[in-house]
C-alpha cells in the first residue's frame, strides 16, 4: 500500500501546555487532528470551569490562520472539587472530561487526588450527568515497583470503582500493561482506554538503549515487550474500547536532559504517522480508521468527522528538535526517519 486516505482523526489524550509554548506545538495537532481531549495539568490546574474557558480562549486565539481544531476540554480533579463544579462543566458543553491524576504521579500533578474515597460524590454526580472519568491509572506508594504500578492500580482502586459506579463512564488513559488491556476488555461497555503510538512502537529496552536516553522517559514508563505486543493487538483487534490518544507531552530540552529530567515524549509532529507505523508492521492498516477516526467519537457520544485524510508511504527526516519559545524541544525519533508522512 502506498496510501492510505481515512477519516480526519482525533487525539484523545493531549498536552498543549500554555501560551508561546502552546503556540509553538498547536500547529503540529491541528494539522493532523480534528478535535483533541486536552489535558488540565498546566503549571495552574485547569480546576473550574471559568479556567477551562479562558484556557480553550487561549487555544483558539492560538491557533495558525486557516486552520481548524477544536480543543475539547477537561477539569483537573482534586480532593476539594465540588458536585456543583461538575454539573456546570457538564452544562457548559464545552468540558468533556474529568480527569483523575493520583497526586504526585506525573507532570504537574500535586494538585491532583490524595485519596479517591474523597473523590465519592464527585463520582457519583458524574455518573448521574454522564460526564466520562479520565484516569491516569497508577499507584504511586514507594514501596510498588515503577513497572508494576499500572496493574497495581488496577487491583487496588480500579475494580472497586467499577463496581461501585456501574454507569460512570470511565477512560483509562494511556494503558501500558497486559493487566490493563485485559481489564479494559473485560469490563462493561463505559470503561476504555486511550494507546498511545509511543508504547505500541517501544518496549523499555528504549530507556537504556546504548546509555540513558532521556527523551525515551515518559510515565506511564514503558513496559515489557509482552505488555507492548498485547498494546498492539488491543488497538488493531477493531474493538472499539480501545482508541487514538497521543498523550504528546512537550518539554524543553534542557528540562529533559538534567539530573533529573521530567516525564513526557513529543509525538504530535508525526501524531498519525507514528500510528500508521505501527499497524503497519503488524499488517492491520485496514483497522486503522476505526481505531483512529471512529471509536473515540463514539465514546465520548459525539459525530464522526467528515473530512479525510491521506497517508503516504514515503520516508522523511525528523528533525534535531523544533523551536519551543525561547528553549527547543527534541521530538520522538528526532534525526531519524518515518516510513509515512502525512500528504498536503
């Protein structure tokens, strides 16, 4: 196959961070994706519903001349967030989301949850209004191995929450585990998850592959090479809990290449490119579009997109790394090639 045109796409698990930084990576989404879920956890959480709106502004005003994309937005969950501030979410039509980070987990994330049985009437309202869950589903007690810490989640907190709110609609974001496949799988028609195109291409040999590589940590870490072939089978078996979500994660170099560097891989200059990739080498590129195009729309209950795209099979250099206001920011598979590209 030489192209390959399917319905526009949408990214269902995206970082934009704010302002000069926003503008720098905006463009890079909006040429690829039609709508995208974006993530609350900027240096100040997005926790109400008037910060969403200004944020979303901020996006809009953003955005290069021509271009369309809808930014569809989500609230940063903390033990204080009140039922009243989720029904105004879910009235302001505009808020898709709730998202559900364990405090300390990740990026920007020590606002988030210290204990989710504080988090009960928020469910409970949630459930009732049909606002989905977006959890990042990681356990972050010391004393659980990083790689464990998926499945561990899952075992300590996930199943309860399921049983205990039958019709909250929940996405586990960014699953990296069998554990969680298998979870996802199994459970009712309202819980699902989001892929990302770094963890079905990599397994965790990336991290140390001829010394540290810093821009090959991203958390959830990667995982095994079983856990990243049962990802590969998840988002090419048409089964339409599992869906498109980059969870680009844009960082400035100098941040990432520390002492300690953060957390996050930048994927969104190559967002469908790096997916076709994937599906590609297992020979599923006719389950592309569903998993891409179709099964997040569904999900979240709104229309298909109506415009196409078009893949073609030819290779192109990815750059050394892209300018990110006054730093730079070093892409996924920087100074290498991609076996697809994206057609004007």
């Amino acid at each position: 196959m030489k192209k390959l045109t399917i319905t526009q796409p949408d990214d269902w698990h995206l970082h934009l961070r704010d302002n000069e930084n926003m503008r720098a990576v905006l463009p890079d989404s909006a040429k690829r994706f039609a709508r995208g879920i974006i993530m609350p956890n900027l240096a100040i959480p997005i926790r109400t519903v008037e910060e969403a709106r200004s944020y979303r502004n901020r996006i809009l005003t953003g955005l290069p001349e021509g271009a369309s994309f809808e930014p569809l937005m989500t609230l940063y969950l903390t033990d204080n967030t009140l039922p009243s501030e989720i029904i105004a979410a879910k009235e302001s039509g505009f808020i898709h989301g709730v998202k559900y980070y364990p405090a300390g987990a990740t990026t920007n994330s020590a606002s988030g949850v210290t204990d989710i049985n504080k988090c009960t009437q928020v469910f409970s309202v949630m459930q009732e209004i049909g606002l989905p869950l977006l959890m990042h589903g990681e356990v972050t007690d010391s004393k659980v191995d990083i790689f464990d810490r998926e499945a561990v989640f899952i075992e300590r907190y996930l199943v309860k929450l399921v049983q205990s709110y039958p019709k909250l609609k929940i996405v586990m974001e960014h699953v990296t585990t069998k554990q969680g496949v298998e979870f996802v799988k199994n459970a009712h028609s309202g819980v699902a998850a989001t892929l990302t195109a770094h963890h079905l291409l990599l397994n965790r040999n990336a991290i140390f592959k001829g010394g540290l590589r810093p821009h090959a940590y991203c958390l959830p870490v990667l995982k095994r090479e079983e856990h990243r072939l049962a990802l590969v089978a998840a988002a090419t078996s048409a089964n339409p809990k599992f869906f498109l979500g980059t969870d680009s994660a844009p960082h400035p170099s100098r941040i990432k290449e520390s002492a300690c560097g953060c957390a996050g891989m930048y994927t969104s200059h190559a967002g469908i490119e790096l997916y076709a990739e994937a599906f590609e080498e297992v020979n599923a590129l006719d389950k592309l579009e569903g998993f891409a195009s179709f099964f997040g729309p569904d999900f979240y209950n709104l229309p298909r997109n109506s415009k196409t795209i078009t893949l073609v099979k030819e290779q192109w250099p990815v750059p050394q790394n892209f300018p990110f206001h006054t730093d730079t920011l070093v892409p996924f598979r920087a100074g290498e090639l991609i076996p697809w590209r994206l057609e004007n």
